[in-house]
C-alpha cells in the first residue's frame, strides 16, 4: 500500500469518528452470519429490486437483513449488479438469502440495451451512469407488475406499516422517500413548460414502489430530449426521471416522515427507517450498525 493510500484511509477514520470506524472494521462483516428465520415461508409477490455493487454491497446484507427482521416475512430479492459486484457478494447473497435472483451486468446489457434501441438519449445515459440501471433495467427485469427499490444505504428500525399496505392494497399507486430539500436539478418550471406536468416536490428514488407501466420509456426519452437535465449533476438524473414519470402517472406520493432522510446526527425517535444519504454516509455504521447488531447479531 502506497504512503498517500495509506494518508487517505488514515484521514478517512479520523473524519467519519471512531465508533464509525469500529463498526466498519470490526461489526459490519459478522451480518454475513445472519440467517433469514422466514426462508421456509413462500415469498410474497411483491419483490425487493437491490443495485449494489463493490462500495455498497455490506450496506445491502444489514439493509435486507433489516427489512426482514421488521417485517417478519420472506420475499422474493433480486441483485443487480452495477457492474462493480465483487466475486464474493454473490455467494454470500446466496447464503444469506437463499432464493435470491442475482443478475449480472453483462446478463442485464444484453437485455436493457436492445430494448433502448429506439431511445438513443436513455441509451446513451444507460452507458454512461451505474445509476440508470435503476430506472431502466429494474422494470424491464422484473417478472412483477409492482415492486420495490430499496437502496443499500437504507435501515429499517421498525415494522414498515405504510409500506405494507401498500403491498397489500396499493395498486396503482407509487410511492417514495421524501427528500430534506427539492431535489431534481431542473427547474419545475421548465418541466412544466416542456412536459407539461407539474412534478411531486422532494422525491428521494432511495425507496421506491412502483407500477411498472408507470417508467414510460418514451417520455423518458423526451425528458432527456427537451430539458437540460443530462447537463446537470449526473448522479440526480435517475431520481428526476422516477420524480416526473410517478407525477405522470399522478397516483401515489411520498411516504410519512417516519420514512427519513435527513442530515440529522441522530435518527427520529418515531422512524422507522433511515436513508442514510452520502453526507451521513458514516452515520450508517456509527449509528445504524450500531442500533441493529443487538436485534440481527444475536
């Protein structure tokens, strides 16, 4: 290992806090330990859509681990790979979860890419950022009409009700995090003006349940085309996308505040999960690792 690796990693602990850092080191690799209690249970029909790769893909195992510790349920998971997987995610996926899906990047290309020839816009993005695999590759993957899209930096801290209502009874609808802050990087305006659709505020793509019909290829293709969203910040343009199709479509919203996404050094009391986003990143480990090994490592 190089000096200035070894600088970086040196800086990396001091910034992101001790606990952080224990937890990191010594806690996060144990959830590979972790069995499904439900896995004899037939899964329900609604499935669980992970894009992880090489920097996430821990996060993911403590995430699904979570989800079905407070839900108390099995279900039907599928990984993608954003083309970064490393070869010992799979197995240890498989382990954890038995009847998994994982699908490979390469398996996922030759799918996705020939179903965007005529959409050279998505196409293009779909090349260029890990990211579009979320809007592009989940819904013509899935072998469900609805489904969800979880993140691999989320926690679940207690029975996700709304949720499963929405399982239950919510077809036709889409639902997601609600953001801190708008956050799209277009104006609602311009949307307006181009689309002619007035897009939900503060959509955060971290959690997402959604109709498939609801990711309409060509409007994608025409938000590409009209605004300049493909010229701002490149890791938002997945989240506009699922943002104006779900307005679009007009049926659903964001999910309670119990649902959280903030920059808050601690969690709400009443969530009941936590989108631990890249400015708290640390806050995953120092804080949610923390809380769950005493419900998932015993």
């Amino acid at each position: 290992m190089t000096p200035g690796r070894l600088l970086y990693l040196a800086r990396r602990e001091l910034d992101r806090g001790l606990s952080a850092s224990y937890h990191d080191r010594f806690v996060s690799r144990r959830i590979l330990d972790w069995r499904n209690p439900f896995a004899d249970q037939p899964p329900g029909d609604i499935p669980i859509h992970i894009l992880t790769g090489s920097d996430d893909w821990l996060l993911a195992c403590w995430m699904l681990a979570s989800w079905i510790h407070t839900t108390g349920r099995n279900w039907r998971i599928v990984i993608h790979d954003d083309g970064y997987l490393p070869a010992d995610a799979r197995p240890a996926f498989v382990k954890m979860f038995p009847n998994c899906r994982g699908i490979t990047a390469n398996e996922s290309d030759r799918v996705v890419l020939d179903s965007l020839a005529g959409h050279q816009l998505c196409r293009e993005y779909r090349l260029a950022h890990p990211l579009a695999r979320k809007i592009f590759d989940v819904p013509a993957l899935t072998r469900s009409d609805r489904f969800i899209i979880l993140d691999s930096d989320l926690l679940f801290f207690r029975k996700p009700d709304a949720i499963l209502r929405w399982c239950a009874e919510g077809q036709g609808q889409c639902w997601f995090n609600k953001d801190m802050r708008e956050a799209i990087p277009i104006s609602r305006s311009q949307i307006r003006e181009k689309l002619g659709i007035d897009v939900w505020h503060r959509v955060n793509s971290g959690l997402c349940l959604l109709e498939r019909s609801v990711i309409n290829l060509d409007l994608c293709e025409r938000i590409l085309r009209e605004t300049n969203l493909l010229e701002k910040h490149i890791w938002l343009v997945e989240q506009t996308l699922f943002a104006i199709c779900a307005s679009a479509h007009g049926r659903g919203g964001l999910l309670p505040d119990e649902y959280e996404v903030s920059k808050s050094p601690r969690a709400n009391p009443n969530a009941v999960a936590r989108h631990y986003v890249g400015a708290v990143r640390q806050l995953f480990y120092s804080e949610g690792i923390a809380r769950m090994k005493k419900e998932l490592l015993k």
